[in-house]
C-alpha cells in the first residue's frame, strides 16, 4: 500500500512539474525561432531575436518597469517593517483592526482597485498624476500588505529574550531594535520586498488603467505588442524578463538568505 501511494504521488509532482515548465519551454524554443513565424525546427535555431530587446522599444519599457520596482520594494518595505512593528512587536491599541487595515488590498481586485484610483485623480483634479507616480502609489497599496505580513511573521517569530537580554545589558530600546530586533527579521523583511519587486515589476491589471504615452511598463508593452503580432521577439522579451526575474530572486536571496531561514538550518 505504502508503495501504491509513493508511485502515485511521484507520478502527481511529476505532472504538476510537467504542467509548470512545458509552457516555458514551449516559450523558450519559440524565442530561437528561425523565422519571424514561431516554428519548431531546433536544427536552425537562431539567437538574432534577442538583438532586437535592446532597442528602446523594449529597452526603454524595462528600464522604467525596473525603476518603479525598485522604488515600491523600497518604500514597502520600510513602511511595511514600521507598520509591523507597531502591530506585532508593540502590540498597539486596536493591533488587531490595525492589521486588517494594513491586509485589506488583498480581498480587492485590482481591476477595481485601477478604476477607483482613476476616478479619484479624476474627481480631484489630478489627472496629470497618472503615469509614474500613479503607478508607484498603486503598486506599493498592491505589495504592502506581502510585505506587513511576511515582516509581521518574523516578529512573531522572534525570541524576546535576546530583547531582554540586551536591555539587561544596558543597551536602550533604539540600540535593541537596530541591533538585535533588525538582523533577526531581515530575511522576513528581504524575502517580502522580493515579492513587493516581482509584484510590481510583472503587473498588468492595475498598471493597465495608470500608464500614459511614455510612460509604459514592459507587461503593458507587451501586451500592447501581443495584440497586433505574435512573433519570436514576443517569446524573447518574456524569456529575458524570466532570466531576470530569476536573478533578482538569487540577489535577494545571497543578500537575506530567506530560504536558509524558512527551511532551517545555518548559511
């Protein structure tokens, strides 16, 4: 019985694993396409169409996707360590409700959340503040509450003997916090401003409705391209934002280690 239940069980994560990678390997062959036509002929495999990404067509997209990211994982999370703290460490008046507040943009869609937003600068006069800034606002509500959480979950988490044994030791509450309560949580704070940059870097429901002409994210590029043109170049654009994505994941991960943290054990 024991045996049955093994096999079957290697056959599900298989097919689940089959069911992940085969639409990103369809995806990565198409990339290397031979024709401007997706076609599978692996013996005349060409790289030509990753030349195109760095025209500003692509480039320019990117780059300003990248910088909205790294400005709401930034502003996340300092917020989001704040806010935590308040919560979960100091457990002020009404922590409870306080904490719903803060988790309250998830039960939202983002599609309303994108259409509330544009009525409200329509309604008080601040169209102008669609584009940039409107997306770094919307962005940062959207990962917020990643961030509170995982950063609530560490505080919890932490040994408020070593607080104790700190005091005890003379040092003040600032000097506890910067030097015992920060390095504790770091992993949690780190592995929820990746979700904050991933979050904002890949968002098409809510970007949708606050991109203006010149000021487009990639996601939205892409989509704009896809309407018109299905090529190798589409295939290659989302393969390099993968490989990116990948690599700001094992950034984050040598700097905060928050997978050694959540599995166990010692970097």
């Amino acid at each position: 019985m024991n045996w049955l239940l093994s096999v079957l069980f290697r056959l599900m994560l298989a097919g689940v694993l089959t069911f992940i990678t085969l639409p990103l390997a369809v995806v990565i062959a198409a990339s290397f396409s031979p024709t401007s036509a997706v076609t599978f002929r692996p013996w005349e495999w060409t790289a030509r169409w990753y030349g195109d990404l760095v025209s500003e067509r692509w480039l320019l997209p990117f780059l300003l996707s990248v910088k909205i990211a790294v400005i709401v994982s930034i502003v996340s999370g300092i917020i989001g360590v704040m806010a935590a703290y308040a919560v979960v460490y100091e457990k002020i008046r009404f922590s409870e409700a306080a904490m719903s507040v803060l988790l309250l943009p998830l039960s939202v869609p983002q599609i309303v959340k994108g259409v509330a937003i544009v009525l409200f600068l329509s309604l008080v006069g601040l169209q102008s503040f669609l584009g940039t800034p409107a997306l770094i606002a919307a962005h940062i509500v959207l990962a917020l509450p990643f961030v509170v959480r995982m950063v609530a979950t560490s505080i919890a988490n932490f040994d408020r003997n070593l607080d104790r044994a700190g005091q005890i030791l003379g040092a003040n509450k600032r000097q506890r916090v910067q030097h015992i309560l920060l390095p504790a949580i770091r992993p949690g704070v780190l592995s929820g401003m990746t979700f904050a940059f991933i979050i904002s870097f890949n968002n098409i429901p809510l970007s949708v409705f606050l991109v203006r002409p010149g000021d487009t994210t990639l996601p939205i590029t892409v989509i704009n391209y896809l309407e018109y043109s299905l090529d190798p170049v589409m295939a290659a654009v989302n393969v390099a934002s993968m490989i990116f994505i990948l690599a700001v994941i094992f950034l984050f991960e040598k700097i905060g280690g928050f997978s050694v943290k959540l599995h166990g054990g010692s970097k």
